[in-house]
C-alpha cells in the first residue's frame, strides 16, 4: 500500500468518527452538519493538501453511510465498532486534532449529551489525553 493510500485511509476513518459523533445522539442538526464538514475539510487539508474535498462530496458520503453506522452503533458491536476506529489512529498529533473536533461536533448544538461525553472518554482513554484545551481547538477551528 502507498503511503498516499495510507493516508487517504486515515482521512475516511477520521470522516467516519465524525459522523459517528453527529449520528450518536440522534439528533442532527444543522450545526453538526457545518462542523462535520468543515472539521473534514480542516483534516484534508492537513493530511492531503493536493487533493481537495468539497463540502458536497463529503454529506453524499454522509448520506450513503448514516444507515450503515446507525446500524452499527445500534448494534452489539457498537461499543468495538468505536473503538477500531479510534484505534486506527495512531499519530499523536491527529489524535489531539480529532478529539478536538468530535468535541466540537458533539458540544457545538449547545447540548453536550451522555452518549457524546462517554464517546469522547473513551477517546481520552484509548489515546491517554486530557480534555482539549483552547490551543488544541485552534487547528480545527
């Protein structure tokens, strides 16, 4: 595999856990549908600078994905699902950078829930981090 496959691979998975954490709740809302995007489009950029990604293509890619996520995360397997796919993620720097953005995704509708803040817990405990901090912030916003 190519190191430009690799990374196209890290992106989709990141794309996935961001989708994961606006279908956790569920409720969607416009403003998750902003921070998806726009949280999508700051992770392109930084891991793929030459291959740019439009906002359309990535709610198509939500769109033909919610059911099978919904699925999953509805399932038993929900709880390993999440896990793989922070797992998948092993670069330090990606990790502070994704775990700011699920937070503001999940927080950004001014409703924090359960099932958000035990995602983002066990972000923190597959990777050993702390909350994010502003300075964290700063790269997806």
């Amino acid at each position: 595999m190519s190191n430009g496959d690799e990374i196209s691979g890290l992106f989709e998975t990141i794309v996935e856990l961001f989708a994961v954490t606006v279908l956790l709740d569920d409720a969607e809302r416009d403003c998750e549908f902003i921070e998806f995007t726009h949280a999508s489009l700051v992770n392109n950029r930084l891991l793929r600078p030459d291959n740019i990604v439009c906002r359309e293509t990535l709610l198509v890619w939500f769109q033909e994905n919610r059911e099978r996520i919904q699925d999953t995360l509805a399932s038993e397997r929900a709880e390993e699902y999440k896990e793989k796919l922070l797992s998948k993620i092993e670069a330090e720097d990606v990790q502070k950078r994704v775990l700011g953005s699920i937070y503001v995704i999940a927080a950004c509708d001014d409703n924090l829930d359960s099932v958000s803040c035990e995602f983002i817990r066990l972000a923190m405990t597959l990777w050993n981090m702390d909350m994010p901090t502003g300075k964290d912030l700063e790269p997806v916003s």
